[in-house]
C-alpha cells in the first residue's frame, strides 16, 4: 500500500513536470535562440544535461547500456526525437513564436495516431479517429495561414516545426515498442548525450562558435533548458512512458500550448490573431478526437522541447 502510494506521487510530480516546464521550455527555446546559435545552443543543452543525468544515474547505483541492440535503439531515438525533432524546432524558433510553434508541435498526437497502425502491433483507425486527423489537418493549415501576406521564410519555419512532430512520434513508437533491460534514466542521459555531440559537430562545423554570447539572458534560458527541461521534464518523460498507459501520457498534447499561450504572452508579448485562434481551437479538438477515440494508438509523445 505505501509502495502504491509513492508510485502515485511520483506520478503525480513526473506529469507535473511534462504539463508544465515543456510547456515552458518553448519560451525559454525562443528567448535562447534570439542570442545564441541554433546548433551549439541545443548541443550544450544535451551534452550537460546528459553528463548530470549520467553523474545521477551511475550515483543511483544504474549501469550504462551493455549490448549492441540496446545502444542502437538508444541512438535511433536519440536521432529522431532530439537530433530531428527538438532540432527542427530549435531552427524554426528562431522566426515562429514560442505560441504558435507549441500549437503546431500539439499534433504530434496525430502523427502518434497514424503511426500506431503501423507493424504487427498496429490497431486500425476508427471513424472519429479519421475525423479527428482531417480535424488537426484543418487546424494547422489554419495557424500556419500567414496573417499579413505569404512570407516564404516564416512559412518555411513554420514547416520545419511541423516537421518536427512524425520525427517524434516515430522516435516515440520505436521507444515504446523495444523493451530495453537499461534503466530510463540512464537511457534518458545517453539520447541526451547522442544528441549533444551530433549538435556540437555541426555548430563547430558551421562556425558558430564566433557567434556565441554568454549574455545573462541567454544563460539563464540555458540553464533553464539544462536542469529543468532535460534533466527533469524529459527524464520524467522516458519514466512515464514504461508506467502509464500512452492514453495518459497524451494529455502533455492539450496542456503544453496551453501553457507556453500564456508565458509567451506575458513575457514576450506574443499574441494570436483570430484565425490562429481558431486553429488553436480546431487542433486541439482533432487532438481530443484522436486521442479519445484510439487511446491505445497514442505512444507517448514533447518538443520539444
């Protein structure tokens, strides 16, 4: 019994952490990248982040991954869930406020949808699935709609943001489907660490280690990413993802924009005009659908951040 009751707690604070900081963290992304290089920005946010997760686990008595099957899938989901996904969004922030940009990551939940028809554990869209998608489909052609005439370059940020969201999701499907014998935390430190190096290789690469600023703001944005979007909001993440059911778990898709609407209007002045308001509306009611109506297709999805 108090076993169970710790385990709920821990539940408890772990969504806590997915609801609200990577709600948030599409703030500090967008304060960040307004400073810093995109690149070198995420990579020291992971190869910190990963070496303080690594640092806790080994402390915690968890060994590092062992066999080659194990390090594959470590390093594909590092792929396509950090390197891709959290990547694209990093780039595109840097033209999308953090508003719309947590709106149009919200439909990774579509994405996990249509992806969980896929291989021998695949289930078969219902109708009120289907209709959530063409619902989500709707709602993201409606924020994307450029308010004062079509510009190519914010549109084309705006793409890479929606890009992000199938990286994740199959990066979230192939995590929920390999049943890894290494701990989630240290699994978590080592998708950071992947994902840290494959970003500094190419900051260093593109040379924007000359652009680098080590302004307060641009720390603090940092730091903030570090300790409380990586090393706990994303730890939290893998660690739900093996407790409760991915029905659950895809909530974080209604919360998050929720959350960074109201940060980046009180910090950062953004605002939304009526037809991205609308889209808002119209993809989180695609998201309700979807996920109502096919809980069991929805893996545990983010990025985001």
């Amino acid at each position: 019994m108090e076993h169970d009751a710790r385990w709920r707690w821990k539940v408890i604070i772990a969504f806590a952490a997915v609801y609200i900081i990577w709600g948030s963290t599409y703030l500090a992304i967008r304060v960040g990248v307004q400073q810093l290089p995109p690149a070198l920005f995420a990579g020291s946010r992971f190869v910190v982040a990963g070496i303080l997760l690594a640092l806790y686990a080994r402390l915690s008595g968890q060994k590092f991954p062992t066999h080659f099957r194990e390090w594959r899938t470590i390093a594909i989901t590092a792929l396509f869930m950090l390197v891709g996904a959290n990547g694209l969004v990093v780039w595109g922030e840097q033209w999308v406020p953090s508003n719309q940009a947590a709106l149009i990551v919200a439909t990774t939940a579509l994405w996990l949808a249509g992806f969980g028809t896929l291989g021998t554990h695949g289930q078969k869209l219902g109708t009120r699935t289907v209709l959530g998608l063409t619902v989500g489909f709707f709602g993201v052609a409606m924020l994307m709609l450029p308010e004062k005439g079509f510009s190519l370059e914010h549109f084309g940020a705006q793409l890479a943001v929606l890009a992000a969201c199938p990286l994740w999701a199959a990066g979230s499907m192939v995590a929920k489907r390999s049943h890894l014998s290494t701990p989630p935390l240290m699994v978590a430190a080592m998708q950071s660490l992947i994902a840290g190096i494959v970003f500094c290789g190419f900051g260093f690469s593109l040379g924007e280690a000359a652009r680098w600023s080590w302004s307060t703001e641009a720390m603090a944005a940092l730091a903030f990413l570090i300790v409380f979007g990586s090393c706990f909001a994303y730890a939290a993440y893998i660690w739900l993802l093996h407790e409760v059911s991915p029905a659950a778990l895809g909530t974080y898709a209604y919360i998050n924009p929720l959350v960074a609407v109201v940060l980046g209007w009180l910090v950062l002045q953004e605002t939304l005009n009526a037809n991205q308001l609308a889209g808002m509306v119209v993809i989180l009611i695609g998201v309700m659908l979807v996920s109502i109506a096919r809980p069991k297709a929805l893996a545990a999805p983010s990025q985001r951040s």
